[in-house]
C-alpha cells in the first residue's frame, strides 16, 4: 500500500497542518448544505500520490450531490524533495479549490492557499480568494470583500489590485470574477506571523463564500433559462482562462503528470463550444494555436461535456503546447511578481 511521505521541515509541517484544517472546514461545512439543502451525497475523497508517495501527494474531495453542484473540488497536497539534491524545491504544502454551483444566480468560488520552500531555507506564501459569479450580484461582491479587508487590512489593497492583474484575461478585455485578492510570492519575513494571516484570510473566505452559497440557494430559488444561458458562457470564460492563462494550472502541468485530472478539478461541467471556438481569433499568436488544440480535445456538440478523458486529453495537450512554444510563457498570467519555483518549472521546457 503507498503511503504518502511528508515533508521533514518543521514549517513545511504546520503548513500542512494548516491546509489540512480550512479543507476539513470547508468540506464539513458544504456537507451541511448538502444536507440542508440537496441530497445530503457528501464530498469523497480521493488520494493522489508523487512518485508512489516518496515525494508526496495530496487528497482532493469532491461534489457528489448533483442536485447542487455543478463541479466542486476542495483539494490539498504536498511534494517534497528531502531525498533530491538537486532539486531547488525542498516543499510545497497547498490547498486549492473551486467550487461551482449549479443554480446559476449562486456565485462560484476559487480559494487558494501555499506555503513553498526552497533548499535555501527561504520560503513564501501564495494566498488567494475570488468570488467568479455567472451573473453579478453587488451584495455579494460586498459582503466577499469586506469580509476579506477585515481578514487582512494591511495587505488588502495590494493583495485586491494584484488580484485585478491576475484574473484579467486581455483577449477578452474583462476579468474573470467581481472581486479578487491575490498575495503572490509573499513573505513579511515572520513565518509566525504570515500563516496566522493565510489562515485568517482562508477561514473568512471559506466561511463567507458558505453563507452566500446557502444564502443563494435558498432565496434564488427561480433561476430562468437565460439565467443557465448566462451560467454557461461563463462556464466557458473560466475553462479559457484557467487553460490559457493560469500560471498554477499550468506549472503543475508541467511539472508532472501524476495528478492531471485533479489539477483540472476545476473545470466546470459543460462549455459553449462555439462560443470558445469564437475568441480564437481575439489572441495573440502562439495562443490562438494552444485554443485550437484545446478545441479538438472537446467532443463536437455546442454544449459540450467537460469529463475526466476530456480532463486527460487537455492536459497532454497543454503540456505539448509550451514544449513547442516555450516563449508562450511569459504571457501566463501574474501578479506583481513570478514565483521563482514556478517561473524555473515553466522554463524547464525551453
């Protein structure tokens, strides 16, 4: 039987310790929207492993109950390098996790969480949380945001305008959710001090986005048919961005292919195909390239169904895409800074 090795790290450890609390947190309180409001099917786990477990692994649960889910995953994971000199990476302890509802006036979410440690002993800490709905709702918006401002008032404003560079998609000219924060390649130089905040800012996030979430399921309760319209082509928005844009998607792409289709958890169920087929010709050359190639990994129906051998087939066909054009890199999406393990995991392509 594998089993999963951890990290030796003493900070790598409480790290750890600390995704593995906001997944069991998040996970116990969506199981109780189940129950209150679904079919009470709770989320299942299941379990990933880096090299048989010598490096790692992680464990994602995802979304049974299809009466109010469209697509959800809360995953968390850790690769280490203790017995590989020459990896820079010593560790990577992270959770990340979507959750996509199917009534379309509910909001989706994106949290993520990471702390990485380098062989060097220094280390940084990656913090995110968007609000990504199909139909805009300001007292959502409002209520996700401020709840974030008080979890982190000294890094809000920088952490929401670098959120705002992230999630724009420029072929698109717009962003992907209403309301973003997005500490990127974080250190204030106290370990102590830094997780107290990721975890501060990963609890209110967790807790704000359930009390939308049942919130909306129980008041808007009389979606239209353009409501799942819209719900749709926003669908397609966010599998555009996370496929072509997303530095994470990408780098864990690249770095192994042990986890595709967990890495890809996120995607919605289903997306409008001549809709993505549509803003090929909005992007810049090599990407229009990577869109064509992602189009033919899709069965050829215009609500076209996103399933795990789809999942597969478009993580072999990122992969390939950035061995042929590894100059594409650069246009992945950032913050104010790349992460350095990142940016040496993308450029290993070249």
């Amino acid at each position: 039987m594998m089993k999963r090795i951890p990290a030796k790290s003493p900070r790598a450890a409480q790290a750890y310790t600390l995704v593995t609390d906001l997944q069991q947190r998040f996970v116990t309180k969506l199981n109780a929207i189940s129950k209150k409001y679904g079919n009470g099917k709770p989320y299942e786990p299941a379990e990933w492993f880096r090299d048989e477990g010598r490096h790692g692994g992680g464990v994602r649960f995802m979304a049974t109950d299809e009466s109010l889910f469209n697509r959800a995953s809360v995953n968390i994971s850790q690769v280490q390098y203790d017995d590989d000199d020459t990896k820079q990476l010593a560790s990577a302890s992270a959770i990340s996790t979507i959750i996509h509802p199917k009534n379309p006036l509910a909001p989706s979410v994106h949290i993520h969480i990471s702390w990485t440690e380098l062989k060097s002993g220094s280390g940084y800490w990656r913090v995110m949380a968007d609000l990504n709905p199909s139909i805009e709702n300001s007292a959502d918006k409002n209520q996700f945001a401020n709840q974030l401002k008080q979890a982190a008032p000294q890094q809000y404003l920088e952490a929401a305008a670098q959120g705002d560079r992230y999630f724009f998609i420029p072929a698109l000219g717009r962003h992907r959710g209403i309301t973003h924060f997005y500490l990127e390649n974080y250190s204030s130089g106290n370990f102590d001090v830094d997780m107290k905040m990721a975890r501060t800012v990963g609890e209110a996030a967790i807790d704000t986005y359930c009390d939308i979430l049942s919130s909306a399921i129980e008041k808007r309760t009389s979606p239209a048919e353009a409501d799942y319209k819209k719900q749709l082509d926003y669908h397609t928005l966010y599998f555009f961005q996370v496929l072509t844009l997303d530095r994470g998607t990408t780098s864990g792409l690249l770095v192994h292919d042990q986890n595709d289709v967990g890495i890809l958890a996120s995607l919605p169920s289903h997306v409008n195909r001549p809709l993505l087929a549509s803003w090929k010709q909005k992007m810049q050359a090599p990407q229009d390239l990577l869109l064509e190639k992602m189009m033919a990994c899709l069965a050829d129906e215009a609500v076209c169904p996103v399933e795990d051998d789809t999942k597969q087939a478009l993580a072999n066909c990122v992969r390939k895409h950035y061995q042929a054009h590894p100059e594409a890199i650069d246009m992945q999406a950032s913050g104010n800074t790349k992460p350095p393990t990142v940016d040496n995991h993308l450029k290993s392509v070249a």
